[in-house]
C-alpha cells in the first residue's frame, strides 16, 4: 500500500524513512522518492534498540528536510518515533489503521496499565487516524475511546482501499499461467491469500462437494503459501476432493493479472478468528479489476470491498452451504457472471483504485500539515 502511494505522490514530496529488506536496493530506484532506509532489517525495528535507532535516524531527516507532515503505516512500531518527535517540535502525523493492527492493540491495553498508558501517550500526539473501512473506523473510535482520546475518535476519517486498474484487468492470456499451474477444464473458483485459518479456504473445500454435485466439472484453486496447507490438504482427501482443489502455492506478483483471467469466480471466505481479521480486501477488488464476480464473507471490512448483488455476492463465512449456493447460482449464469464482473471492474475504475486513495490521504495530508 504505502509503494503504491508513493508511486503517486508528486515526485520528490517524501522522504520515506523504513528499514531494511532484500532486494529493496534494486527496487528503491524505482520510487521517484527519497528512501531512507535504517540499516537493519525491517522487522527488527519493533525491538528497543531498532526503535532508538530508528528514532535517531528519523530526527535527522526532520531537522535536514522540516517535513510538514508524516504518515505512519500502522501506529506500531511507527508511532513510536512520530510521537516522540511530535512532542520536541517535529511534524503532526497520522496513522493509517488497518484493522489487525487495532484489534492488537485493544487486546494489549486490556492486559497491561504500562501499554495502555504507552498507547495514550502516543495517540494523544496524533493528529488523524485514517481507516481502510467503516468496520476498521468503528473499532479505532472504540480503542481510542476507551484511551480518553475522545477528540481524536470523533474524527476518524474512512478511505477505502484499491488496486491498480491498467495492470489487474481482463483480457489478459492465461495460458501461460494455465500451462504452468495445470489449470485445465473448469469452471474454476480462486482463491488468492495466505493459507492462514482465518482466511476460510476450509469453508470453500467443505463446500466443493455440493458445487460439483451441481457443476460437476468444478475446480477450486488457491494461490498463497502459509501453515494450513497440509491441514487443507487433509481435508480435501477427507471430502474426496482432491482432485478438484488445487494448491498452487505461491504466485508471484507478475502472474496475478493471468491467474485472475484464468478464473470463472473469485471467493474470499475470511472470517474474525482471534486477533485476525480482513480489513478491507484488496484481493478482492484485484478480482473485480479483472472483472470477476466475487463470493466474499460478511466479516470485517470485506462488505465494504464487494457491492452485494451488484459486483458479487456476500455469505456467511461459517457457511458452506451459503458459499455452495453462491457459487452454484454463478456458475450456472453466465449472463449474471459478465453482469456482475462488468460492475466490479466499473467500481474499480470509479472507486476502488490507488489514484483516488492517493488523492484522498493527500488532501488529508494538506488539512493537517503544519504551515
């Protein structure tokens, strides 16, 4: 999210201050932006000595180039040292809010009075707090309620999120991409997301048999890495369908817009489970971009990515036979299915793109910054 804003801020307007990543010095000169990078590994900077260094790092970039304004992309570990420089003079920020990252936070402020107090401190300091979705928005004015940043929480702004229409599109060959991941027959239902509980991929296996009982040629793939493939693996041999679900594994960045095309029906059936939760759902708007009917959850702020009965269709998350019913009516439609995809991939060009969310922090970002 936070390269594809600074691909459309004006060049040279930030200074971008992060840590350290493979292969981000072969990227770097692609961003038309001064990047600071703090020379340890980027996951290191929650530590205490890579938030002083990081601090100390970012001091100096305030003192060489007097910013107006920062942004913060999540409020840990970047509040951190935002907050102590709002405090010696530095600029007003904000913090972006995804929703994982507050409900984090709300659970940590339950158990201990020094995060709590550390949390206030920080946010007390914050000028904005930008939300993904109005499901994000309402549990960031809950935490800051309960912190006494009563002000702050009457003034949470929603910019949803979106992707990139001229590079997630239809019309693009799969193929190749057919060839490669043996996506042969169909109709086939996608997935793209890590292989995580709360992403739901077992509601969509469980959900298989009664779509091929209907559509007997059926498939699902999903494209991502993470710990429950050998569970969902078992649990397709255990529904004896294997044969119709695929694994793919991971799908680089370059294939996506191919693998969306070789798809029928996209379906994102995640769930709050524990402290995850989707916040938006970029892949589904990625999916609408490529102008795919989409089958999403009623869960965090997916509803806020799929217009119910327009560009989709939203289900219970916990509900196989609801996610069967969806898939079934799509696939037995092809009119509804080109209906629906068209929409989605009209909202995306109207709505659901990165120039708009780019065009809506910046005139945040103009409202905020110091004169």
């Amino acid at each position: 999210m936070m390269g594809e804003l600074a691909l459309r801020y004006p060049a040279q307007s930030l200074v971008i201050s992060t840590g350290a990543w493979a292969g981000s010095a072969a990227s770097d000169p692609g961003f038309r932006q001064t990047i600071d990078r703090v020379p340890i590994g980027a996951k290191r900077l929650r530590t205490l000595n890579g938030l002083a260094l990081w601090t100390w790092r970012a001091a100096s970039l305030v003192r060489r180039t007097r910013p107006g304004f920062a942004w913060c992309d999540e409020i840990k570990p970047a509040g951190y040292p935002a907050a102590w420089l709002r405090a010696r003079g530095g600029p007003p920020f904000g913090v972006i809010a995804h929703g994982a990252d507050f409900l984090l936070l709300e659970a940590k402020i339950r158990r201990s009075a020094f995060k709590r107090w550390t949390a206030r401190r920080m946010l007390e300091r914050c000028s904005v707090v930008v939300a993904n979705s109005r499901w994000t928005a309402d549990l960031v004015r809950s935490v800051l309620e309960s912190l006494g940043c009563r002000t702050l929480a009457a003034d949470v702004r929603v910019v949803p999120l979106g992707t990139t229409p001229s590079r997630f599109r239809p019309g693009i060959d799969p193929a190749a991409v057919r060839r490669k991941h043996g996506l042969d027959g169909g109709p086939w239902l996608l997935t793209v997301a890590r292989l995580d509980f709360h992403k739901g991929i077992d509601t969509v296996i469980r959900a298989v048999p009664a779509i091929r009982a209907a559509v007997p040629t059926a498939r699902y793939a999903v494209a991502g890495i993470g710990s429950r493939r050998s569970a969902l693996e078992a649990l397709a041999r255990e529904l004896g369908v294997d044969d119709a679900v695929r694994l793919l594994g991971f799908v680089g960045d370059e294939e996506l817009p191919a693998l969306y095309n070789a798809a029928d029906v996209f379906v994102l059936a995640s769930r709050r489970y524990d402290l995850l939760v989707e916040g938006f759902g970029i892949a589904i708007v990625e999916a609408s971009a490529s102008a795919l009917p989409v089958i999403a959850s009623r869960s965090g702020g997916i509803p806020e990515a799929v217009r119910d009965g327009e560009t989709g269709v939203l289900v219970d998350p916990d509900n196989p036979a609801a996610v069967a019913a969806a898939a079934i009516r799509l696939l037995g439609d092809g009119a509804l299915r080109r209906r629906m995809g068209a929409a989605g991939r009209a909202a995306v060009e109207g709505h659901y793109n990165w120039d708009r969310v780019a065009a809506d922090l910046m005139e945040i970002d103009r409202e905020f910054r110091a004169p």
